[in-house]
C-alpha cells in the first residue's frame, strides 16, 4: 500500500511540475512538429530539408520567422533556437498517417500512440525480467510513467518515445523468435540512427554468430523498402540530410553529455573509453541464445550506451527512457559480489534522487513562489543518470569479478 502512495505522490508531482513548466513554454513547443511540417512538405513534393521548409517550421514552432519579422527580436523570441527537420527522411513514413490532419489532431493522437507502443514494450520487459506478482509489476510499470523523463518526452512529443517503443519490442520480439518481427522494428528504429546505433552493432554481431538470417532478412528488407519509398517522396534525400547535421550543434547548442561535462577533448575520449567495455561486452555474449539472460544484458547494455551518443544538453533529458531495460535487469537480481553490489546500489540511489528532485522542485514552488531554479531542478541529476547505470551494467558483465549467479527464470 505505501508504495502505491509514493508512487501516486510521484505521478500527481511531476503532473503538477510539469503545469508549472508549461507556463514558459509556447503552445507549440514540440519536437513533433517540426517532423510533421517538414513530413507534409515532403509529400508535397517538396525537399523537408530546403530553407523554405525551415522558415515554414520555425513559423510553425515559434509563431514567428526572425527573416521575415521586420522589428527586433524580444528577449523571449532570441532565446528561440531555429527549428529544422534533422530527422533521416523515412521518419515520414511514420508520419505518414497524421499528415493529413490538423496539427492539434496530429499531436494528440501521435502522443498516445507513442504511450500506448512505449507501455507495451515496457510491460514485455518487466514480464520478461521481474518474477514477482501482476501487482508489482503494474506498480513498476506506472512507476516508469512517474518518471521525468517519461513526462518530458511525452510533453514534447518526442519521436524517441515512439523510438524507444520499437526498441524494446524489437529486444522482446527476437527474444520470442520473431525475428522477422525484431528485424522490422529496429528498421523502423532507424529514424532516430543515435539511439539505434548501439543495438545494431549488438545484434548485427549476435546475428552473424547465430546465423540468424530472418532477422538479418527482415531488418534489411524493411530498410530497402523504407530507403525507395523515402526515394520515391523525397529524391536525394540522404545527402541534404547529412548536410542539415552540420548545422544541428550550433543551432540547438548540443554535444555529446560527457563532451559538456568534461570538455571536447576528454569528453571525446572517456565516451571512447565507455564503449570499449560495451564491445567487450557484445563480443562475450554473442554466442547465447537470444532470450538467455546475456542476450538480454546485453541488449539492455546497448539501450543504456544510446544517450552517451546522442548530442544533448541540459534539458534533453527524454533520451534517459532508453535506461529503463538497464534498471529493469539490475532490478532483476541481487548481485552477489560486492563491487557490483555497490555499484548497482549506486544507480539505484542516483535514481532514487532523481525521483525526488520533482516533489521538491513542487514544494519549493509552493512556499517560495516559481523560479527558474526550481522549474530546472528534476532536469538536474536526470542529465548525469546514464553515468552510474552504465557502470552498474558493465559491472554485470565483468570478467574481472566473481561470476553471480544466473536469476532462477533464465537457469
């Protein structure tokens, strides 16, 4: 019962924050429509890409052009940043259904898409992996919703929501043999190549060693299908997108998480550093079978390796939602030896303070009034989150450390 009370504390303060957060953001504040805008221009027959596309996106999101306004822009309207497309083009055949609608019909109905794909995989995953009652496990579940992260991507209609579904079903599909399934979906993951990245390599090495063919087929099969429709709709598109990358970083001031937290040069390094033990990882499980319990850390590792290649800064903390496998499978066992006990506590407890840095932010707003500093406060320790998480999961897998024993459901 007390867990049911936190977490309903939890659900009812990130809903309140976020009411509060709203009040400095503008209606169309939303990382969809930029993709909507620039996905029915490309139907259209227009290029998603092209500057007048862009003008008619940052019409879209801010309300205003800062070429065609005419006066000097207002401290609120410089703070703007300017809006592209950036997504691989074959994110219009996502949108394909919801192009034809008006805007406000076209967000709704994407945002409860996006849940609805995003609860189901989450829900596969804590099936998969915790051996407890259905209670637990919808008290997990609605837990997951609790979080900020979870919220913000929702906010923002964040196509990694939708992104982030694919993945773990696609995780849970070849885990159950569909690999036709598994490899359509991560096809379909393809739209946002960052978060992908890492479970590709994962799976293209298992593959090979597995000789899974159905999987290598399905995946490449949906990926040529989504290449020559994408063609047909918007021809040249691959070299306009890559173009339209170069510009992304001044435009919305991101670089890689461990790039803003240490610098160009060491940040660059230590991501390098965290992937040797990620291959290292890959490369010992890729003989098991795909639902054993290293092909779903490892899976899990990949999900959880995504945000440290993904360009961010401060409040892009939806990218956080690719850790849920990674807690799922440290939630899953007790660690017998103690560096990997320690360290698994440690992401715990970094999540722990993740969750009450928004009933925090909520009481300060009530006694002191809002402020800016408190509307940031839950985005604060969400931003380093991945840090602990990851070594917690390398931890599992080190050769270095007693071997634990394996949970009785993957025996």
């Amino acid at each position: 019962m007390l867990r049911w009370c936190l977490c309903l504390l939890l659900l009812a303060s990130a809903g309140w924050h976020m009411h509060i957060y709203n009040r400095r953001m503008w209606p169309n504040n939303s990382d969809l429509i930029q993709r909507w805008v620039g996905a029915r221009a490309a139907f259209a027959g227009r290029d998603p890409y092209s500057p007048a596309v862009r003008h008619e996106i940052q019409t879209a999101y801010a309300g205003w052009d800062p070429d065609a306004i005419g006066r000097p822009l207002t401290r609120e309207e410089a703070v703007v940043r300017w809006q592209s497309f950036l997504y691989p083009a074959p994110i219009i055949l996502i949108l394909a259904p919801f192009v034809a609608l008006p805007w406000e019909y076209a967000r709704h109905l994407f945002a409860g898409v996006s849940v609805l794909a995003f609860a189901v995989g989450v829900w596969m995953w804590i099936r998969r992996l915790i051996p407890r009652n259905a209670s637990y496990r919808a008290w997990l579940l609605l837990l997951i919703f609790a979080a900020w992260p979870t919220w913000w991507a929702i906010r923002l209609e964040q196509p990694g929501l939708l992104v982030a579904a694919f993945l773990l079903l696609a995780v849970e599909s070849i885990a159950r043999g569909r690999q036709v399934a598994g490899g359509i979906l991560l096809a379909l993951a393809t739209i946002k190549p960052q978060a992908a990245m890492p479970i590709l390599i994962w799976y293209t090495l298992w593959a090979w060693h597995a000789r899974a063919i159905r999987l290598a087929g399905g995946f490449a099969g949906a990926l040529l299908l989504m290449f020559v429709l994408t063609e047909h709709f918007v021809p040249g598109w691959l070299p306009h997108w890559l173009a339209s990358l170069h510009g992304y970083r001044e435009d919305n001031q991101a670089d890689l998480p461990l790039v803003n937290l240490c610098g160009r040069i060491a940040g660059t390094a230590l991501t390098a550093a965290a992937a040797v033990p990620v291959l290292a990882v890959f490369w010992k499980a890729r003989r098991a079978a795909a639902a054993s319990w290293e092909a779903i850390r490892a899976a899990a590792l990949a999900l959880a390796f995504a945000p440290f290649l993904t360009p961010t800064h401060f409040t892009l903390i939806y990218n956080q939602i690719l850790l849920i496998g990674a807690f799922l499978v440290l939630l899953s066992r007790d660690p017998i030896s103690p560096p990997r006990s320690q360290l698994r506590w440690m992401a715990f407890a970094s999540l722990a303070v993740s969750f009450a840095l928004v009933p925090i932010a909520v009481f300060l707003e009530s006694v002191l009034g809002p402020h800016i500093l408190y509307d940031g406060l839950p985005f604060l320790l969400n931003s380093l989150l991945p840090i602990p998480v990851l070594c917690a999961l390398v931890a599992l897998h080190s050769p270095f450390l007693p071997n634990d024993s394996v949970p009785d459901r993957f025996a």
